[in-house]
C-alpha cells in the first residue's frame, strides 16, 4: 500500500535571480493533492480546516455511517490539494463501529477491495484515498495522541505530524524537540496554532513536498517479544489470496487480527472460511507465555512504544513567564473576537487617512487647480475642448495625488509589516458568508479611497468566481469621491444620523449583495492557505515599487476614458444639448426621483467624477445652500442615488479589463438597478414618515 510516486531529478544548475523554482508536475486537476485530516477529539483539527476551506465546503456522511465529513478544494501556492476533514477519531484498533467509515475511506476511499464486494450500496467512500495524512495533535496532551500516530504509520501512506497549541506547551514551560520527535516518528512534524493560522502555510508547504517525495512513514516495529510470539500468525497470514482480498499492508493487518478486530474477523469469515479454524488457533497460541491477553499486550506495547517516544522528544524548556510584544499583539490580533476590534481599529486609522490627510492634500492639489481654472470659461469650440482635458486631467490628479497614493502606500506598509495577512486571516470567517475569503480585505479598505487600485488589487490576487464577486460588491464601496459628497450633504442637511444612516445602507447592502452573488455563483473556488510572516519595518524601495505596480493602470486605462468622457460632455454642453438631455432624463430625475429637471446632466456627469457631479448641481440649482431648493426627502433621494449608481467611468474601464466587457456591464446595469429601487424606496418611507 505504499504511496507511488516518481521522484523528480532537478539538475544542479545556476537558478538565475529573481527566479523561482518550479517543481513539476503541478498538482493541479486530475493531478490534485488528496490530504485526509485526521485527530483526536479537541486537537484543533476542524479549526485547522476552517482556517483554509473554500467558502462553501462540502459536507456529507461517510457511507454506512452517521460520521460527518467536510472537504474542499485548497490552493497551496501553484498546487492544488483536496483537503478532507474526517470525524474525529481515537484509535484504529480497538475501533468503534462509527469510526470503521474513517478507517475504510483512509484504507480505499472510493475503491472496492474485493472483500467488500458481497456488501450493498455505495463504495467505502465517497471519494479517492488520500495521498496523504495529516494527523493534528494536541501538543499538550502529546503521549496520549502519538499511540494514534504509530497506528497511522502502518497504513502505508504519507503521513504529516501537525503539533497544534505550540504557543500552550511554551506557556506551561515545556520544550518539544522536533527534530527528535520527526526522527523518531519517521515523518515531518510541523509546529502550528491553528487558532491563530501561525504554520499553516509552512505545514502545507511540508505536506505537498513529503507527497511529491512519496515519503512513507515505516511502521514502528512491535516490541521482540511480541514480535517472536505473532511469528507463526504472521506466516499464515501471508498468503496472495488473503493480501490481495483486503488490499491493505500486511503487518496493519496482522496487528488488526491479533488485537481480535471484529471487522477483520468477519471478512476473513467470509472469504476464508476454511482458514479461521487454523487461523484463530494460531492467534490463542501466540498469546501463551504473554503476561497480559494478545490484545491488552499489544495496546500495552503500543502505549510504552509512545510514551518512550514522548519521553524523548520532550525537555524541560525555559518558562515564559514574560512575553515580547509580538506575542502580546498577536495574542490581540489574531484572537477571534479581539481580533475583530484590531480590525476596526485599522479600518478607523484607513479612515483618518482618507478623510483627514487625503482632505488636506486634496485642498492642497485639486482644489487649488480648480480655483486657478475657474476663470477660465472659453467659448469656442477649440477652446472648451482644452478646457475639457484640463478638467480632465484635474479629475485624474485629484484621484492620484491625494487619494489613490496616501492610501496605496498605507496599506502596503500595513502590508510589509504584517498586519493586513492578520487582518485577512481574523475576517476570512465572516466574509465566508458573502462567498469570498478573507484576503481581499485589503482590497475592500483599498476602495475606500478609491475603487480603480481596490478592483485591480482583487484582480492580482483572485480568480473566477471570487474575482466577480469582489470586484462587484467593490465598486458598492464608498470611495473618497462619493464619501465627499455623502460628508458634505448628508452631514450639512441631514446631520451625524444621515451620515450614519447612509454607511450602514452601504454596509446592509453589501452583506446582501454579497450573499446573492455567491448564490448566483455556483461554482466555489478553492480555499486558501493564509501566510501570517513574522512583523517586520517596511522596506521602502519595495513599497515604492508596488505603489507604481498597483497604480498604474490608472494612467494607462482610466487617463484616456477620463480625458475622453470630459471632452464629450463638455461638447454636449457647448452645443446647447443640454437641455435636450435633461428633457431626455425626466422620466428619471422628475417621476421616479421626484427631483428637479434641471439635475438630469449633473447625475450623468457623475459617471466621470463624482465631486464634480456635485459641483454640477450646485450651479443647476444656482445656490451652494440646495436646502433652499430640495426638501429633505429630495436630498436624502438624491444621495441615495448619487451613492449606488455607476460608481465612474475609471471604475468601468478597469472592471472591463479584469472581468470582461459582459461581467462589466452587468456590474453598470446591477449598480444602476440597486440605485433605482433603493433610492424609490427611501422616497416612499420617506414620505410616509412625514
């Protein structure tokens, strides 16, 4: 039963730098990594597996059996693996009747042996047998959980030793050492807090390379004098018949016999009925001289084997009595509630930015421009077409200069020094339920300062369905440009309440949004394997680069639309369209807002820029104080709409190019649809109330 693989020869060349090692195949497709996680009760295994499943992971019952499972796709850099995350199991011998379900699918999985082909239904499982097992262990309770360990070595397969709450054992002053415990075992162990993600990434790192090594544990041998009295049990046992009927190692199942295993009793019945007799005769001889029962001598041997194990592998360690900050600040960041607060916290801090810093430096920059072009209003057509790429490209400049790069530089120092990959691993639960995972987290802040950077981000780091989804819900974020105008509308006409009121409307929405598009969406892609690297200072030649690679599109995609859309309306204007298109717009701005005629070309400059909509409305409206001229029903409308309608033209130039001309539009017609219906129903409520 030995894992086959062929092993991979790499030829020792120069790697050039900057290069990457790429070892083939990839474990992608029909080639997919199988991993079965297997442990204790409480030893952290379904929290390990929470930590890296997709957002819909499968669930079902073994076959005959009442046992849960749950498994899910899992992307381990450019491999792929099928993790499983099998009920929770004590022993494999003696075996409870519910965990015979486990055994058999970590045995043969969706394979037939030949001794199960006089039983009804389906295959032993579901699914293939494993390549690979991780065994999660508490490592506070480490003597106990090994016995299970050198019962998985006899399975012949790879298997991963994941030692869970590595941060307790340190605590209580205790020292494990690894290298002799992995010596001992014959396996990888790998020291992880699946509570907090800590070696999550570096244990499936481990288990993708053992797999691709075909690295199999050898079966820790049973103490001489047991090993002399089963010599004559095991003779018998080797026959081509018996080994090829129950297709499992040999010495598994010479263990599983001698221990009186009633499956294996009952099958070898079955098929072999004439050898019981002499079978079972051999089995009573070989306990004779033995100081316990068969049975209880080999469980007790197993339990010495692990306990001398234990006895070597641990050490008294120094006793941690003080902590540095790193541990303090990874004990608030990545606690499951706590965690959560940190979260806000930063979410406040990116706050502050955009509408503290990001403000003065936009009335440092734009505003400023904009004062020195108001003066000029040209009236031929040459010159409203320069007047036009000058607004354009102060549109441009107030997105880039005090917006895009304060925040783009934030967040990717965040990033460098560890915080954000926190950040992502303690949301990654919640945004679960909206179908993505934690890692855009990121993204979704990025786009409070503008949504262009926050939707090319999603586009580096996701694909497929969660790509859609992200940058759908994305463009729902309050940019710095909508938030400008919600600040100075709501929070001059309609005080703190509006404000907050229309905040959390964006948030309700994105929450539903977000649910309905993963159900629209079914096909789930593969969870992740979160990194948590140690905190480090920002590298700020690195952070340089990265600012540029993330902002670049802006020049190289939103310039010409920008330029280009300014140069069109502004025509419109010049020609005398306006008016037209305002006539046009009625069955919008008048029926179904109930707002003034003369906003129908302000709403449709806000494609370009949002403040500048604005701007647009106070010059329709011929007054900055529009309470003189709306009601609080029409401004309350108004914003409504102003929020959730076509984010901007940049935002669909990069939407287009990361999700394609049919996915963009759908996010134009879904925005422009959410618009409508919500701005309607806050009109209605809104008119009741008074």
């Amino acid at each position: 039963m030995a894992a086959k693989h062929k092993q991979t020869k790499h030829a020792d060349t120069a790697v050039p730098e900057h290069s990457i090692l790429l070892h083939t195949p990839l474990l992608r497709g029909a080639r997919r990594l199988r991993i079965a996680l297997v442990g204790l009760q409480g030893a952290g295994k379904t929290t390990l597996f929470k930590a890296v499943s997709s957002t819909a992971p499968q669930t079902g019952e073994l076959t005959n059996t009442h046992r849960i499972y749950r498994s899910c796709t899992v992307q381990i850099g450019l491999d792929e693996a099928s993790v499983v995350d099998l009920p929770s199991l004590s022993a494999l011998h003696p075996l409870q009747d519910e965990d015979l379900g486990t055994l058999k699918y970590l045995l043969w999985g969706n394979e037939r042996p030949p001794i199960t082909a006089h039983e009804s239904g389906a295959a032993p499982a579901p699914f293939e047998p494993p390549d690979l097992i991780v065994q999660v262990i508490d490592a506070t309770n480490l003597q106990s959980q090994l016995e299970l360990t050198l019962e998985l070595s006899q399975l012949g397969r790879p298997v991963v030793l994941a030692l869970n709450h590595m941060d307790e054992v340190r605590r209580k002053g205790l020292h494990i050492n690894l290298r002799a415990l992995s010596s001992q075992l014959g396996m990888p162990v790998v020291p992880i807090s699946a509570r907090m993600g800590q070696g999550i990434a570096d244990l499936f790192r481990t288990a993708v390379a053992t797999a691709r090594q075909a690295i199999c544990s050898l079966p820790q041998a049973s103490s001489p004098h047991i090993a002399s009295s089963l010599e004559a049990l095991n003779t018998a046992l080797k026959q081509p018949g018996i080994a090829a009927a129950f297709r499992v190692p040999h010495q598994f199942l010479l263990m599983l016999f001698a221990s009186g295993h009633a499956y294996i009793e009952r099958e070898l019945q079955e098929h072999f009925g004439p050898l019981m007799p002499s079978l079972l005769s051999l089995r009573a001889a070989s306990g004779l001289g033995l100081p316990r029962p068969l049975a209880e001598e080999i469980h007790a041997d197993r339990h010495h084997r692990a306990a001398t194990i234990f006895e070597s592998a641990l050490r008294p360690g120094p006793h941690e009595k003080e902590h540095g900050w790193r541990f303090w600040l990874d004990a608030f960041m990545l606690h499951r509630q706590w965690g959560l607060l940190a979260s806000l916290a930063v979410f406040a801090g990116v706050l502050f930015v955009v509408f503290e810093v990001s403000g003065w430096i936009d009335s440092q920059t734009t505003q400023r421009l904009i004062e020195v072009s108001s003066g000029w209003q040209p009236q031929s057509t040459a010159g409203v077409v320069g007047r036009a790429i000058a607004d354009g490209f102060i549109g441009l400049i107030g997105i880039v200069v005090p917006y895009m790069l304060p925040l783009l530089l934030l967040l990717i120092a965040l990033e460098e020094m560890g915080l954000m990959h926190r950040i992502a691993f303690v949301v990654d639960r919640g945004f679960h339920k909206i179908g993505l995972h934690g890692g855009v987290a990121v993204p979704f802040l990025l786009g409070l300062g503008c949504n262009v950077p926050a939707i090319s981000a999603v586009a580096r780091s996701t694909s497929g369905r969660e790509r859609l989804i992200a940058s759908v819900l994305i463009a729902f974020v309050p940019c710095s440009a909508r938030s400008a105008i919600i600040l100075a509308v709501a929070g001059k006409y309609l005080g703190v309440l509006g404000v907050i009121g229309i905040y959390a409307l964006t948030l309700l929405l994105i929450a539903v949004m977000g649910l309905i598009l993963s159900h629209r969406q079914s096909e789930v892609g593969p969870g992740q394997v979160q990194e948590i690297p140690p905190y480090t200072l920002p590298n700020w030649r690195a952070m340089l680069h990265e600012t540029w690679a993330r902002s670049s599109d802006v020049l190289t995609i939103v310039t010409p639309l920008l330029v280009g859309g300014s140069i069109v309306l502004a025509l419109l204007g010049h020609f005398g369209a306006d008016g037209v298109i305002n006539t046009l717009l009625t069955p919008l701005t008048q029926w179904w807002l109930g707002l003034p005629l003369v906003l129908g070309l302000p709403l449709l400059f806000g494609v370009l820029r949002k403040e500048l909509s604005l701007l647009m409305i106070f010059q329709a409206l011929g007054t900055q104080d529009i309470d003189t001229v709306l009601r609080p029903v029409q401004i309350l409308t108004l914003l409504v709409f102003i929020t959730f309608y076509v984010p901007c033209i940049s935002t669909f130039a990069i939407m287009n190019k990361t999700l394609g001309r049919k996915q963009a539009w759908f996010s134009v017609l879904l925005s422009v649809g959410v618009a409508l219906v919500l701005s309607a129903l806050v009109r209605m409520v809104m008119r009741v109330v008074a």
